[in-house]
C-alpha cells in the first residue's frame, strides 16, 4: 500500500454533543454505537455543519483486547446543552496528522497498519496522548468500497 502524505494541522477545541461505548478491537461494538447515534442526531442543536465524527479515547498501553471508549459525535457550538440521553465532549486543540481514506471500512487495517508502523516511525513525528477521530463527510458512504472520510491523528514533534 503507497500512503499518501498527510496534512499537519493545528486545531483548537472543539465541542461536541453524541453517544459512547466502550469496546475493544477483539470486541468491536461499532455498529451498535451507529445504530444507537442515527436516529438520535437530529435532536442535537446548534451543529456546526453535518459532518459526523467517530473519535476514539485510547488508553496508554493498547492492544486488541484492551478496552477503549469510542463516540459517535456532532460538532456543535461551545456550550450547547446535550439533549437527553446524550453526553457533551469537548476535544483539546492540537496538532493532527490527517490521512484521507477512502474504502470499505473492514479493509481499513493495512491502511492504519501503514500509518503507525511506516509513517510515523520515519515522520519526526511521536503520537500524542488525545483522542484520534475521523471525520465522516459528504463523501462517507456507510459499508461502501467508494467511501472516503478524514483520519485524524494526534501528533506532536520528536
């Protein structure tokens, strides 16, 4: 797989109003988070634009079993309530790697795979302890071979 170069970008905080679960790669609960999501969103107000957000809080030391939170998010303005049965999140600004990919998503691995075992390591370039999100955008497709979303990994300067 030939990775194209990603973008750095520098962002501030964002704020953010959707769902969670905890889950692991061995236990993958992404479809039910979804699933709960959708017919939730159109209650949050104050949304920035309609793109969606999958972001992941990922523990220190991670493996494929080790539990992590995962969220299913809208952007909204700083300081919009949650409605009911939803939580509000707020993202810490910072520098970000941003990688387009576009395919199924159950083919994502060797993609991710690439990103943390060749690019990073030859980057200059250490991964930073904040959340990693995805943007999903005018062009995401759900379970499509055409679908393109923004990977967005937290990064700072070795």
């Amino acid at each position: 797989m030939s990775l194209p170069s990603p973008r750095i970008e520098t962002i501030g905080a964002k704020y953010f109003v959707g769902i969670r679960l905890p889950m692991s790669f061995a236990a993958n609960r992404t479809a039910e988070l979804w699933q709960t999501f959708m017919p939730l969103r159109a209650r949050i107000e104050n949304r920035v634009s309609a793109e969606l957000y999958s972001l992941q809080v990922y523990p220190p030391a991670l493996t494929m079993e080790t539990s992590f939170e995962k969220w299913a998010l809208a952007e909204v303005a700083e300081g919009v309530p949650a409605p009911e049965g939803m939580e509000s999140f707020r993202l810490e600004g910072g520098q970000y790697a941003v990688f387009q990919y576009k395919g199924h998503p159950a083919a994502a691995q060797p993609f991710f795979q690439e990103i943390f075992q060749v690019w990073l390591p030859a980057s200059g370039y250490i991964l930073d302890d904040r959340p990693h999100f995805e943007i999903l955008g005018a062009a995401y497709r759900n379970n499509h071979p055409d679908s393109e979303e923004e990977v967005w990994i937290p990064v700072k300067k070795n």
